[in-house]
C-alpha cells in the first residue's frame, strides 16, 4: 500500500465518527421522528472497519519487519 493511501485510511478513521455526529445533530434538528441517520452510519461503520483493517495490516507487517531487524541485530 502507498503511504498516500495509509495516510488517507488514517485520517478517515479520525474524520468519520465526527461527520457522523454532525450528520446526527442535522437528523435529529430537522426529522426527530425520523433517524435516516442510521443509513448514514451504517455505510460509514462498513468504511471505517475496512479502513480500520487497512491501517492494522500495515502496523503488524511494519512491526514484524521491527522485530526481525531487532533479531538480526542482536547476533
């Protein structure tokens, strides 16, 4: 993955619950009785875990290359 992309994975990871939650303020000032918001979250929780995968596959190879490094050094 290019590190464009990893920075990308990140920051949505940062930016989508609080599109969320302004999403929810906008549901319930306009439509109390009804929460189309939970559209919303629905398609931005399947993002985010994808995205949240993304970010964790790239620590548990950056970290297994760490702790190969560290082996090899320490012969």
């Amino acid at each position: 993955m290019r590190s464009r992309g990893l920075a990308h994975s990140v920051t949505f990871l940062i930016k989508a619950p609080f599109t969320l939650l302004i999403l929810l303020v906008i549901n319930a000032v306009t439509s109390p009785g009804h929460w189309w918001v939970q559209w919303a979250a629905l398609g931005l929780g399947i993002a985010w875990v994808i995205n949240l995968m993304r970010v964790v596959r790239v620590a548990v190879v950056i970290g297994g290359l760490a702790g190969l490094v560290a082996l090899l050094t320490r012969r």
